[in-house]
C-alpha cells in the first residue's frame, strides 16, 4: 500500500478540499498531520483553531484513524489505528503502474578499445537502478550500451596499429576479406593502451592526426582492411566490458548497439533531411540549423557531414534515433551521462523535434556529476590519469578485505566481493546524481553509518533472526509500541517512495529510504526483544512476522540497487 497516498485521498474525500498531508518530526505527536484547518479557514471566515475543532470529528469518522488532535495554530496530527497498520503492511507491495511506458533506457555509452573508467560509475550504476525501478513499476525498459565503435577513436586506434604492425595483410592493397583474421587478436591488456597511446601521439604529430582522419572517413565508407580490422577488436573491447559490467551486477545490456549500427540508417536519415531542406552547408561540412529566434544563449549548429565526409558522433545520434523509431518506438527515451553533455542533448531533441522523429517531451536527457577525490578535482590515480573502473573495484574490495581482517573475521571471498559491491554502488547511489561528490575508500567501507556494509549488515541480521524464529503461529491481534509503528509505517512508504524515485528520476530516494529503514530496524530489533526466553509467544509472533515484513521490503529496496546479500558478515 502506498499508505501516503491512501491516507491523503481519504481526508481530502471526506472533507471535500485538497489540503497537504506531512509527516510529524517527532513521531511521538501522531502517524501524520494536516493543515487542512489552517487552509480552509479564511474562505470559511473562522479561526484555524476552531475550524480544526470542527473538522477532528469528521476525520475520526474514517476507520483507520485512532485519534485525531489540534496542535499549535490548527495542524491536525493524526494517529492511526493498530489493526490498520498491521494488516496494510502485511499485504505485498503492488508498485504496477495503470500506465506502463515503453522506455528506452540509454546510460552505457562506452567506448570500443578503451577500458571503463571511474566516468562510467555513475552511468552504469545510477542507469541500471533506475531500469530495475522503471521494471519494478511495471515499464517496459530496452537498455542500450550506446557505444563509441565509429568516430575518430577508431581512427586512432587504427592508425596507432598501423604505424606498429604496417606488415599486417589489413594494410596491404590485396587484402583478402575472406581470410580468417583471428589470429591478430590481442590480450585486451595490449588493446587497452593503443588509444592513450595514438590520442598522446596525435597531439604532437600533425602528420599522425591527419592519417587517423583519413581512416575514420575511410573506415566508414567501407574500407574492406579496417573494417576487419575493427571486427577483430571489437569482440576483444566488447568481452571486457561485460566482463567489468558482471562485476559491478549490472543487468546485461538489451542491445550493446554504437555509432556503427546507428550509421546503417544514413541513407533514410539524409533523405529525411534533405526533404525537409535541413542540410545546410557551412565550410565545406553539412550542418543542421537548430537555433530558435527565441535562443538567448549559444546554440551552435548540429554538423551532419565534417568537411571531410566523415560522420560525427552528432549525427550518429540523429541515426540511432531513426532506429529507435523504427525498431522500438519508444515512449520515452532517457539518457544518462556526464552533464557537461547538456548542450549536445539539447540540440539533438532539436533536431528529433524539427525532423518530426520525436517530440520534446519524449526525450529526457539527465546529467549527472563528477566523482571527486578528497581536493575536490575529479578523481584521478596517482599518476594523474582517470582510475580504471575495474581498479577503483579493487580498491574498494581491498579496502573491505582489510576491515574484515581488522575485525578478527574469516568470510568468504564471495561475501567480501558482496560487501565492497554494496560499498561501492550504495555510496554512488545515496547522492544526488545532478550533484558531484567526495569518493573516500575508507568512508564508504565502513560498517557503519550511512553505508552500504551497513545496509547489508542489517539485511544478514534480519535474515539471522527470521531463520532461528523458524515457523512461527499467525497473529490475530496487535498491540503495537512506538518501535513497532514506525518500522511498520516506514515500511508502508516504500510504494512512494519507489514511484516518486521514478518521477524525479531520484535513485538516491532508493538508497537514503533503504538506509532509514535500515535504522527503524535495528531500534526496533534493540528495543523489542524477538527470541529472549522471557518473550510471551504472542508478542514473539508478532514481531517475527514484523521483522519479516522489514526483512521483505529491504530486500527489495536492496535488489533495486543491485546489491547482493550474502549470508553471513
């Protein structure tokens, strides 16, 4: 039950005026409280104070409510009924939109022949969260790993081979498509540097710079030896990123589909420009003009075709929201990715808008901030370079290791892998994801605290306690204690919570809820023994069924965010 909702609709049915519904600071003061009084009293001509007086009456009137009291200037603070609560958070969660969405879900975005690096946490982290809960809600989602497989990156690489191996039969003027190139292969250690490598040589070599320009153009009008060559890397690059995606429990990719697929579509997408007169010449590229009369900041021109005839990563977009259109044609489309990426986004729901492909309330672009070190600048390694995404994993998983010694503990490697998982992705999660952040090993491997050891240390202990309760009688009647109301009413918010994480595309609402309810649990554990001899069997019932019921929703809030709960910490 979404009790918030429930509870809000009820009152304002009964009293035919929509007015707030808030929950009290001191839960001591009532379950929630209205300003239902203080709205309605000037239109009614009386005193807040004295309306509320009128109104209490009426509201004890619904059965959920226990009692109803003024407090202050005319707030109502509203207690709920025992029996109400208990039997609301017995029943499973139904979160199921009445609506549901096809949605494409956009936040891979990672590069061919690059290794992921520290910018791919939040995409890959916040994007796959925000999938589970669009599912959980009932949405059809199609997640893409919009790739980087087809610009000047390639060239490089390409290039960068090239100068190294000039033997190799992809630059011969005879090459042979129909022979079996899978011997060049190579260990995706060697792969991984030949980007750094050509990007640093082409700063200082303009001779260098303008090849790997060439073989971009000529790679994407079909050359038969690069084209081979880029399938021998791709599977490489493309292993890897799985690879580092399964670390991280990332849901699989629906479709690991780049710049390459997207330029299949050229052709329709040209046509489709042309007709409309979109393409306008400027320096000898081809440029689409997006800027409105309106316009009071920049708005540069979308280039379709370089001065060379080569595709920018610009138009590719333009390409591949032609094949979304025609394959899924989605409801809505999202993307997740670094914000300095704004402007880019703006011009391409532009272009959707102008082209007719899709209109602007279909797209959504969010942008996310930057992971920072302990000085505040963009986290970086020692040597001054972007961490790698699988050594910024094993940082934190050395760093649990360590506390998990420290504390005298054997678990196994499985259960640390969980832990540092959970420290890892809980600490991205538990910010804003328009907002930077502070990324500190040591802070976020805590057991305690806002934390994600903390919240799966709560999870095994509930875990641990519901499996020495073993089967337990159904209880008939409750006679709930302040513990027990708030971990129940907390539980009871979680539908709310979930939906309105949705809305504002706010995963960090998932991660700070869990971490709530984390605390409501262990109060409760500390304060209401469960399986102490001196426990009557009645009240024993009860609050193993509690502990259930929290120990349920966890979970799900948990799996929500991709974490993993191990059995013993």
């Amino acid at each position: 039950m979404n009790l918030y909702k429930y509870v809000s609709e009820s009152i304002n049915n009964k009293l035919g005026f929509t007015a707030n519904l808030e929950t009290p600071r001191n839960r001591a003061f009532g379950d929630f409280s209205t300003n239902a009084a203080m709205v309605m009293a000037k239109s009614a001509g009386k005193n807040p104070r004295e309306l509320a007086g009128e109104i209490l009456p009426k509201l004890k009137e619904l059965d959920f409510i226990a009692d109803a009291s003024v407090a202050g200037p005319g707030f109502i603070n509203i207690k709920l009924k025992d029996d109400f609560i208990w039997k609301a958070a017995g029943k499973p969660h139904d979160c199921k939109t009445d609506a549901p969405l096809v949605i494409d879900m956009d936040y891979g975005s990672y590069n061919v022949a690059k290794s992921l690096h520290i910018g791919h946490l939040r995409t890959s982290i916040v994007g796959d969260t925000l999938n589970r809960i669009a599912k959980y809600l009932g949405h059809k989602t199609i997640s893409y790993n919009h790739m980087g497989d087809w610009g000047r990156s390639m060239g490089l690489v390409i290039a960068w081979i090239k100068r190294n191996h000039p033997d190799w039969p992809f630059f011969q003027s005879n090459f042979d498509k129909n022979a079996d190139y899978s011997k060049y292969a190579m260990p995706v250690e060697e792969l991984d540097t030949y980007y750094p490598s050509a990007a640093a040589l082409a700063k200082t070599d303009e001779a260098f710079m303008e090849e790997a320009r060439i073989i971009t153009a000529e790679l994407q009008r079909g050359h038969p030896g690069y084209n081979a060559l880029y399938n021998v890397f791709l599977p490489i690059s493309l292993k890897s990123m799985m690879e580092t995606v399964k670390r991280l429990n990332i849901m699989p990719f629906d479709r690991n589909l780049g710049e390459k697929n997207a330029a299949q579509y050229i052709e329709p997408v040209e046509k489709m420009l042309r007709q409309k007169n979109l393409l306008v010449k400027s320096d000898g590229a081809e440029v689409i003009i997006v800027k409105k009369d309106t316009d009071t900041a920049p708005m540069p021109p979308v280039m379709f075709y370089n001065s060379r005839g080569a595709v920018p990563y610009d138009a590719t977009d333009i390409m591949a929201l032609y094949y979304r259109k025609i394959t899924d044609n989605p409801d809505k489309i999202i993307y997740l990715t670094d914000i300095r990426q704004k402007l880019h986004f703006e011009q391409l729901f532009r272009v959707a808008e102008i082209t007719g492909l899709f209109p602007p309330e279909n797209l959504e672009h969010i942008g996310y901030g930057t992971i920072n070190g302990a000085d505040g600048k963009p986290f970086k390694t020692r040597d001054g370079n972007a961490a790698g995404l699988n050594d910024i994993i094993e940082m934190i998983n050395t760093a649990v290791q360590k506390r998990v010694s420290e504390s005298g503990k054997d678990l196994p490697q499985e259960t640390v892998d969980s832990i540092a998982l959970a420290a890892l992705k809980f600490n991205d999660l538990m910010h804003d994801l328009r907002s930077d952040y502070i990324f500190d090993p040591d802070s976020v491997t805590s057991f305690e605290g806002r934390t994600g050891p903390y919240i799966l240390y709560t999870a095994v202990r509930l875990n641990s306690v519901l499996k020495r309760a073993g089967d337990i009688a159904d209880v008939s009647t409750v006679n709930l204690s302040s513990d027990e109301r708030n971990l129940l009413i907390e539980v009871l918010d979680f539908e709310r919570t979930v939906q309105t994480a949705f809305d504002n595309r706010a995963t960090d609402m998932i991660a700070n809820y869990a971490y709530d309810l984390c605390q409501l649990a262990n109060t409760f554990y500390h304060n209401c023994p469960i399986l102490r001899d001196d426990v009557d069997d009645a009240t024993r019932a009860q609050r193993v069924q509690i502990t259930r019921i929290a120990r349920d929703t966890l979970a799900t809030a948990i799996d929500l965010m991709g974490l993993k709960i191990p059995d013993e910490m």
